[in-house]
C-alpha cells in the first residue's frame, strides 16, 4: 500500500475570473526537479528576483517541508532553462548562451558555495553535453565545434578543475554513444544522400552497426550500450512502421525486441544508472502510457498509479535507484511532483509547477478525423468550461514540424479558452509519434497535403457544431508561423486573422539560411521541404509570393 502526504491547499482566484496572463506566461513557480545522483540533494528551477535559478535543498523523504531551501545561481538576464548533476554530486551543469547567439557554454556551480565557473569559454563555440556515468564521478564527456564550426569533436572534462582533454576529431559524425567507462564506442554518421548509419568502435576502426533509410532518420536514436559494452540499446523504425525499442548485439548484429506498438513510435525510455538496463518505456498515444520492465518496477508503478490521474513520469533517480522523483502531467491541471520511497512505498508531495493555476483550467479532449484522402489525423480541442458549440476558434499550428501536440498544460490554448476560444490542435501529416510513413507523408508538403490536414480540421470542427465558420484564426511559431501565413496566402476565404511568429514566409531563404552546424544533415532537411535547385517549386509553397492583393 502506497501512503501519500497531504497535498496544501492552494488558494485561487475567483473561478469566472480571467487568468492573468502571467500565471500563464509567465515563469512557473517550480520547474524541473531531480535528486543528486548521491541521494543527498534536491534541486529545481524557480525565480529568483523574478529570474529563473537554481534552487537546492537537503533531500529528506520524511518531510515536504523547503527548510534549507535556496538559489545556487544569480542569473539576472535570461535565466537557466536546463541543467543536470554533474556525477560528483557537488555541482550542477547547466548550459545557457549569450543574448540568444545559440553559442551555449557549459556552466558548473557548486551546491556548497554557489561559485560559478564557465567550464567552456569559448566565443562563437557551441558546448553539448555527451555523457556521464553514475560509477565515475570525477568527469563527464562534452562536444564543442570549436576548430570547425560545422562538426563537434568530444572531449573529457574535469569537473572540479575544469581540465580539457579531446579524446575524438570527429570524422564526420552527428552523434556519440559513450560506454559505462566514458569512451565513446558508437557514433552516427550521416548518408550524403540522406539516412543515417550507426557505428561502432571494434579496436580503432568504426564499423556499421545499423544503417537506415531517409523515413527512418527521426525515428532512430541510440539509447546507450549495457554494462560489459556487447550490446546497444537502440529506438529505431528500421524494419517497421514505428519506432521500437530493442538490443543490437555488437558482435552478431542480432536484435531483440525490447518494446513495439504497430501505430505508435516508442516515446523515451528509462534506464538503471547503473545496470543500464531497461526500467521503463513510455508510447505517446493520445496520453502518455508508462510500461514497466521488470515485476518489481511494475509494483512501483501500480503504487504510483494509485497518487494522481495523471501521465505518470519518473523524471529523477538516485545513484540507489531507491528514491524517485515523479511527476504527474495534466492537461488541464498543473503538473504535480512527489518524492517516492521505493522501499516504503511512500510518496511525499512536493509541489505544483503552477498552483495559482490548480481548479482553473479548461478542458481538453484529444479528437480525430480522416483527411481528405482518407489519413486518420489526431488532435486536441481545448473548450471554454462549459460551452462546446458554435464557438469562436484559433487553429494553433506547432513548430518543427518534426514534433507534436502531446496532452499536456499549453498555456497558449488555455489562454485562449478562458478569453472564450476553442483552441485546435492539428498533429498534420509530418508530425512525429505515429510512425515512420505517417512523418513521411509530410515530406515535400509544406504548404500542400499538411496544410490541407489543417484546413480538414477546421471544416471537421463546423461540421462538428464546436466552431463558428465565420470566427476562425489561425496562429502558430517557426513551422507554425509559415502554416499561419501559408493560410492566409492559400485559403484566405477560411481564415478571419493569421499571427505568424518567427515564420519563414520564403522556403528559398529558408533553405539558405541553414547554421554551419546543420550542414550534415541537410539532405534530411532537403527531403522534408525540397531542394534549394527546384525555385519554382519552392517559390509554389512560399506564402511570400502568394500574399492576397
């Protein structure tokens, strides 16, 4: 049996009230916790004079209490976005640029003393975090391009000194897999005429390991080799429609199916820090559904399942793999975060990401249609509370377009139910998470078949009675923001407004304007919207030269 502590009670404004656009918009009041690979420290993100730090507190499972809670860092510009443990357990990395110039260094800052060090200070060098591992706790491995701007080669850092050792030239590589020793064993290496090979390292030469076709380029992923180094764990499509997970054994190359689904790709997967085995494998179908690998993780999860309704998430272990930090995510509640005691079985409420927001929120239904030619597509509707018919509705277009809408709290589609909208979401053909051929489909159909899935949508929603014909808007960033102003410039009939946020309005400018450090992957862009050579091809899918008059 699964014991809980009490949730507080959070105190809201009044229901019919708006939200204020800040409760929304602005910076969550706690983000992104996890425990130190030692067990002995909490840290998360939260503001500090209005900045997003880093906080850290002592872990102590028996009380939910903040006692010795306080900021590490004193950002006072941008704020830090993401960070993990450095394996000592003593200091915390975080990555950040410069006044957005995309050049991330590599920060570290002591628990104990709240000193910063910049651990890669570089201009105009971009620093990546490769990999570390729970038993070594001295050093972790990096990649900055700093002698060619277009590949990045790996080197060993010393955490408490600072002390830099390449330890790869890159040939050519996209990627690296290091080992549970920190050398780096598997790499990926783009095809020029686009797919994508996975090596390995047998004595000092690389061997192909997997080598896959252009479709199945966003769905393979290596995860990491197991703990004698004679197998690598793989997310892959290869060989079916989506992405599996599985075991490629180094010597025979013989696989062995670890997690499938026929429609939906394998989302992510958690593994023992020190085991390297497989805990968990997470399927993103219209919720996140979480599968334990092993009785004993499958007991863990019945207990969890018991706390909240949530899409559970283990988002955070220790070295012992015998606390957990888990989230429950919502899409119309805020995210709720505990301490879980495997051995006790007790879960300790920490906080809300947003609790100004708990009780508040309007709901969201995920939805489906068939396209015009008979593609099923999948979306989520967020409803003003109470009201489902003949509404006001703004078609909200994600960005990538190798990504998707998942069921969880966006703010923007809640901004726009509470002021009386249905807010649309599309996951168009191109989108990512339900296989290989449906991604494919979108391949060359910017501004064509995927425009067409959303203009589908909103014909679905009128026939439906939820949205009113004469009231619609389209609105979206980057990928989103082209499909805004390709709505405008294509069905200006359907659409009353577009807001296009950093939106390319020409493909052919696009194309061109690539960063050095996409260079290697380029022909995987190229199949995606179409080559720089076909002009007028391009020029047909750009809203810039199709603008009403």
């Amino acid at each position: 049996m699964t014991s809980t502590t009490q949730r507080p009670q959070v105190s809201a404004r009044k229901a019919d009230s708006l939200i204020p656009r800040d409760d929304l918009f602005g910076n969550p009041e706690r983000a992104t916790p996890s425990i130190s690979p030692d067990g002995r420290w909490l840290a998360w993100l939260a503001p500090d004079d209005g900045v997003l730090n880093l906080w850290v507190r002592p872990l102590n499972t028996d009380t939910d209490t903040d006692d010795g809670a306080r900021p590490v860092t004193t950002d006072r510009d941008r704020g830090i976005q993401q960070y993990e443990w450095a394996p000592d357990s003593d200091h915390l990395l975080y990555l950040r640029d410069e006044d957005g110039d995309e050049n991330t260094h590599l920060y570290a800052v002591s628990v104990h003393t709240g000193d910063v060090r910049d651990l890669t200070p570089f201009d105009g060098v971009m620093a990546l975090l490769v990999g570390q591992d729970a038993q070594i706790t001295d050093r972790v491995l990096i990649a900055l391009n700093k002698n060619r701007p277009e590949l990045f080669d790996v080197y060993e850092l010393d955490v408490a000194t600072g002390e830099l050792n390449q330890v790869l030239e890159n040939p050519g590589f996209v990627g690296f897999v290091a080992d549970s020793e920190l050398h780096v064993r598997g790499a990926l290496a783009p095809k020029p005429e686009g797919g994508l090979t996975i090596l390995v390292l047998r004595g000092e030469q690389w061997c192909h390991l997997l080598t896959v076709d252009q479709p199945d380029v966003l769905s393979t992923e290596p995860v990491g080799f197991d703990r004698d180094s004679r197998r690598l764990l793989v997310k892959t499509s290869a060989g079916a429609n989506a992405a599996r997970l599985l075991w490629i054994d180094l010597d025979t190359g013989e696989q062995d199916i670890i997690a499938e689904d026929p429609v939906y790709d394998v989302h992510s997967v958690w593994t023992d820090p020190t085991t390297k085995q497989p805990l968990t494998v997470s399927i993103q179908r219209e919720r996140l559904d979480t599968h334990a690998m092993s009785p004993e993780i499958r007991y863990d999860l019945d207990r969890l399942a018991a706390i909240d309704d949530g899409d559970l998430q283990v988002v955070s272990a220790n070295r012992a793999n015998s606390t957990w930090i888990v989230s429950y995510i919502h899409a119309d509640d805020p995210t709720a975060t505990y301490i879980y005691d495997r051995a006790t079985g007790e879960a300790t409420f920490l906080f809300h990401n947003r609790p100004r927001l708990a009780g508040r929120l309007s709901p969201v239904e995920p939805f489906s249609f068939p396209a015009r030619d008979g593609l099923d597509i999948h979306g989520y509707l967020t409803f003003p509370k109470g009201r489902t018919e003949n509404l006001p509705t703004v078609l909200l277009v994600h960005g990538g377009p190798p990504m998707r809408d998942t069921w969880e709290l966006d703010p923007q589609a809640q901004w726009l139910a509470d002021r009386g909208y249905l807010c649309i979401q599309v996951n168009f053909r191109g989108s990512t998470g339900y296989g290989k051929s449906f991604t494919a489909a979108g391949n060359r159909e910017w501004g064509g078949k995927m425009q067409d899935d959303l203009v589908d949508a909103v014909e679905w929603a009128v026939q439906a009675g939820h949205a009113d014909p004469d009231k619609v808007a389209i609105y979206g960033g980057s990928y989103g923001g082209y499909a805004a102003l390709a709505g405008a410039a294509f069905t200006p009939d359907l659409f009353r407004c577009a807001i296009a946020l950093c939106a390319p309005s020409n493909l052919q400018t696009l194309l061109a304007s690539m960063p050095p450090h996409w260079g290697p992957m380029a022909a995987e862009f190229y199949a995606s919207v179409g080559h720089p050579s076909e002009t007028e091809f391009l020029r047909s899918r750009s809203p810039l030269f199709h603008a009403p008059t």
